[in-house]
C-alpha cells in the first residue's frame, strides 16, 4: 500500500491527511485542536513535510501512524 500525505498546517484551520493513494480513502486525519497539541508538543514539524522523495514520504506516513498509536 502506498500513502499519500496531505498536510495544510499553514492555514488557518490546520489540517493533516494520510490516504491510500491507489483509492484516495482517507486512512487517518488530524484537524484542530488534536493537531495544535502535536504541533505544540513537537510531534508534527511543518518542515517534515516538505517535497521528499517518495520513499521518504512513505517513511513518514509510517511514523505518522506510529505517533496515532501513542496519542
């Protein structure tokens, strides 16, 4: 399976997206203040998410459900 992030953390109501990318279903999101706290806490940084190669991107998705887990 291969993800798809979609992160808008720059906006004014942030929100993060990790989706299959073969059929766009959404597999996790975060949004507002569940977002905000892993931000704060330094769980999530805006430059993670910066164009990377594919097999970075798909290293990231992992440790993104990883860090599901633990919230």
């Amino acid at each position: 399976m291969t993800f798809q992030i979609n992160a808008w953390l720059d906006h004014p109501e942030p929100k993060l997206t990790i989706s299959d990318k073969a059929s766009g279903m959404t597999l996790l999101e975060w949004q507002g203040a569940q977002l905000n706290r892993l931000l704060d806490k330094g769980g999530l940084v805006a430059a993670d998410f910066h164009h990377g190669s594919d097999s970075e991107q798909q290293a990231l998705a992992r440790e993104l459900f990883l860090l599901c887990c633990q919230d």
